[in-house]
C-alpha cells in the first residue's frame, strides 16, 4: 500500500462537477494506492502513519510562535482520502505506464475502507472521494510538504 500525503489548506474533491468531500481548514490530502497482496497489517501502518506524522506547526510552549511538530491527530485536523491506483504505475519502460502492480478494485475498495474506518475510530474527521470514478481534486497545498508512505 502507498499513500501519498500532502498538507492542505483545504481541499475537495468533485465526481460530474458535485463535490463528493471535501475538507476546509488545514489538514492533509491522503492519496492512496492498494497493490495485490495488501492487508489488513498495511491498512493499520498506513492509517497510522496518516494519523500520528508530525507534519504541521504546533503552537509554542507559551502558545505564541511555533513550536513542536504536530500530527492531525494532535490538531483534531481533517483528512480528504482519495483512491489513487497510478500510485502502482509501473514506468520503467516504454512510454506507456503498465497498471499491473494496482490492485483490482474488488481487492482495494475494501481496504481504502478499511484506511478509513481506522482513521475515523481514531477519531479523526475523515472525507472521501468516490472509489473509482473520475475525480477533479482541488487542493491548496501548504508548504508544500508531500511525503510518501509505503507499507
């Protein structure tokens, strides 16, 4: 499983031009991928990892200026997780990306759920976008900071 996560400002996803979720004050945008043999064990490292990474300013110990890194756990900030397949595009020859490593989508459905569901009994406010449809993503990123997770 890989997620690619960015800080926003805020950010929405839009299935047909109506918006399907959206999150809007700073938070992350957590794109995930699912290849064939992800489980429940790379579910909980990612939804982990989304949770407790210390990727935003907190405040000073005297609440003024920034101080320690926070996660969006710390912030109570929310999370725009979005299905993203071509995280598994395999480009090392031709022009031509090969989707062979992406996971069908009975296989990741089910546990980009399960990504959610575990952030959601972390009890962090989650929005989504819409398992396998054409998405338009519309994020402000802040930063930017984009990190990577592989599991």
């Amino acid at each position: 499983m890989r997620a690619v996560l960015q800080r926003v400002n805020r950010a929405a996803v839009r299935v047909d031009g109506a918006v399907v979720g959206a999150i809007d004050r700073p938070g992350l945008l957590a794109l995930v991928g699912v290849t064939h043999d992800d489980g429940a064990a790379q579910v909980a490292t990612v939804a982990r990892k989304i949770a407790e990474l210390r990727l935003f300013d907190g405040p000073g110990d005297d609440g003024g200026a920034p101080g320690r890194e926070v996660s969006v756990t710390d912030l109570g900030a929310p999370v725009l997780v979005v299905s993203q397949f071509t995280l598994y595009a395999d480009v090392r020859k031709g022009r031509r990306p090969s989707w062979n490593g992406a996971a069908p989508g009975e296989v990741a459905e089910p546990l980009v759920d399960a990504v959610v569901a575990d952030l959601r009994r972390r009890g962090l406010e989650v929005a989504t976008g819409s398992f396998g449809a054409h998405m338009d993503i519309d994020a402000e990123l802040d930063g930017p900071v984009t990190i990577l997770v592989e599991a």
